[in-house]
C-alpha cells in the first residue's frame, strides 16, 4: 500500500484468489491430503510479495482428516470476505483519485518547468514493484507527452522496456542510454547518435547497481509514502 493503490489491488485480489481456491478444496474434500504447494502458487505473486511473512509453510503436508476444517473454514470464509469489502472500497479509487500519483505529476511538472541545472529536464522514479512500475508509467508518459512533449521509458528486468519513443530498441542498455546518452556513451551504439532523447525513466531495482546515469539530477522514490 505505501507502494501504490494499484500493486495493493492487484495483491489483495490475488490472495483473495488463493484463500478461495483452499475454500474450494476443503469443501471438496477430495484429497485425504493437500500439499499447500497446490494452494498457493508462488507464480501468482511478485516477488516483493514473496518476500514477506504473507504466507507460512508452503512446503507441508496436511491431511485434512486431522484438521478442525470447520473453523478453518469459517475463518478463511471470513478472510475471504474481508478481502472482498476491501476491494470494493479500493475499486473506487481512480488515477484521477489517487493523491499520491496526482502529486507526483505536480511534482515532475515542476521539476521539467524550474530544473535545477539548466535545460535539465531529466527525472528518475524508483520503485521496487513491477506493477507499481507499470502503473505509473501508463499515467506519467501520458501526462509528460502531453504537456511537454517528452518521451517516458519504463525498465523493470521482467519484461522488456518499453518507451514513448517510436522504433527505440526496447533492451536496457539502449533506454538507458537514451536517458543518460553523455555519462552512457550513447554515440558508441551504431545507429543511436542520433536517437531521441528520453527524459523520464521509471524503473526498479534492476538499474541500481553498475549503471552511470548521472546525467539526471533528480531521483523519485515512490515506494515511501511522501518521501522528500
């Protein structure tokens, strides 16, 4: 939640998935056991997800005859909806809604219109979500297109990046390159001397270690909730 409104929807619908999908099989009683690898699907949740104490034991047996299914039952019942309730409420919140994604437009606005360094329009937005990532960069790009004319890219190490630039290469080196092209050399990569410059990159953790883009003078964490 203090990543983004959207990767909390998208991680409390995929819970919510998975407490249903154990409702459905303790129902069924169809096992004498179930391995909780066949509840919870490690390929359901990003990694960041993983990560965390959300879930505990996957890797046990449990056989259902030595279980009180009943309570269980009624507790996941519970959790289950719990989670819908959730959701509901946070349905309602739409990008135009959403506080935290509207100050930081404001934020890159006043960052392209008053640089720090002259003519300096560059700006780096961190997250270490993926989803997080792909959020921001369908509203950012939008809005940064629109109002100034300027190309966004979006890098997250699990898909291929992808920019405002039309025919630009979609791999790292060449989007980084094209938004630091003095401190990465863009004039050594054949073809690119002359390619479009991209002012606005968002992206995770994947370009934290080993790459010079020094060329931009502000960095965005947006993951902490108002960070300065």
């Amino acid at each position: 939640l203090e990543s983004s409104v959207h990767s909390f929807r998208l991680t409390v619908q995929k819970i919510k998935t998975m407490i249903d999908r154990t409702i459905l099989t303790v129902e069924e009683h169809q096992m004498t056991a179930v391995d909780l690898d066949s509840l919870v699907d490690e390929s359901d949740l990003e990694w960041d997800d993983q990560n965390t104490d959300l879930f505990v034991g996957k890797k046990s047996r449990i056989a259902l005859s030595d279980m009180d299914t009943l309570s269980w039952l009624e507790e996941l019942r519970s959790d289950s909806n719990c989670l819908r309730q959730l959701l509901e409420f946070v349905d309602e919140i739409a990008p135009e809604d959403d506080l935290k994604l509207q100050t930081l437009l404001a934020t890159v606005a006043e960052k392209i219109e008053h640089p720090i360094n002259e003519n300096n329009k560059k700006v780096l937005i961190f997250t270490a979500f993926s989803d997080t990532a792909a959020y921001l960069y369908e509203h950012v790009s939008a809005f940064v297109k629109e109002h100034y004319g300027l190309n966004t890219a979006l890098i997250t190490g699990s898909i291929d990046g992808r920019s405002t630039c039309p025919k630009l290469k979609g791999d790292m080196n060449t989007v980084l390159s094209c938004f630091s092209p003095i401190s990465k050399q863009r004039e050594l990569l054949v073809g690119y001397k002359h390619a479009a410059d991209i002012d606005v990159l968002i992206a995770t953790d994947c370009i934290s270690e080993g790459q010079n883009l020094q060329d931009c003078d502000y960095l965005i964490n947006y993951d902490i909730h108002w960070n300065p």
